[in-house]
C-alpha cells in the first residue's frame, strides 16, 4: 500500500485531505500507489503495455508518481472504472485545481500547477549544492576578483 508518508512536502497535506474526504465517504478507500522509484515506475509501465494491467502507467522519468506529486486511491473489491465515489473525488479535485486521470485513469490524483505553495521541487542535487556552499565560502574569504576566476573554472 502507499503512502502520504514519503510525498513532496508542498503536495502532501493536500493529498492528506483527499484521502481523508476519501475515507470520510467510504473507509475502505486505500491509497494504492504513491511515491515511485524508476525501477517500480518500470515495472508498472511493462506491465500496462503488456496488458496485464487495465490501467494506463507513464514511461519511468515522466510519471509525476516519481517526483511524489501523484497518488493512486481505490475501494477494495471496486472496479475504479465503474466507481461513482472515484468521480465525485475527481471533480472534487479538478474544482480546487488539482489534475485527476477521469476516465482512463480514475485512480489517479496529481498535484495542478497551481496547488503549489511551497518551491520545495527545485532542490539542487547533493553534488550541486555542496558546490554552492564551496564557492560560498571563496567569494567570503577571497579577493572578487579571483572568486570570480574561479567560479568561471567551475563551468
Ligand atoms: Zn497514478
């Protein structure tokens, strides 16, 4: 089962509130699918092109489940194609901005571009920001003139 656990910070409370509403109209709403590595967004992708899986999946690297933008909710024992509760989320969903996958995708909930209030997305890389504080502390510490020489080295 998935999780709200491990998704972006400026997605989660409103994916939180959306399996709350979830659970509020019937308890048996879980969250099938949450964050994803490349590997399980791999699998899931063969496996809908091989037509095991009724509903669509992303190539790995365009699936905003990767990113934690995206969760996946169903009722145990319910066809999503044919549930009504699905649909009334989703166009509760569409209404306060968020992207739901409708028809092809009903399971399918992701955060709309203007749902997001915190730019928590854009982190720099490990390496990247390890680069910043090095040439954060050479543009304290030297003479602009070589700081500048050597932050032209880095590129
Ligand atoms: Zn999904």
């Amino acid at each position: 089962m998935g999780s709200t656990r491990d998704l972006d910070p400026s997605f989660r409370s409103d994916a939180d509130d959306l399996f709350g509403l979830a659970q509020e109209m019937d308890g048996s709403f879980v969250i099938t699918s949450g964050r994803r590595s490349w590997d399980e967004q791999a699998r899931l992708y063969a496996r809908s092109l091989s037509g095991e899986s009724p509903l669509p999946a992303a190539p790995p690297g365009r699936s905003k489940h990767q990113l934690g933008l995206a969760i996946d909710i169903a009722r145990l024992n319910v066809d999503p194609r044919e549930d009504d509760l699905l649909e009334e989320l989703g166009l509760a969903w569409r209404a306060v901005g968020g992207i739901w996958g409708g028809e092809v995708d009903p399971v399918h909930f992701e955060q709309g571009p203007q749902m997001v209030r915190e730019t928590t997305r854009y982190d720099p890389a490990p390496d990247l920001a390890a680069r910043k504080s090095e040439m954060d502390s050479v543009l304290r510490w030297t003479p602009l003139g070589s700081a500048i020489d050597w932050v032209r080295g880095l590129f």
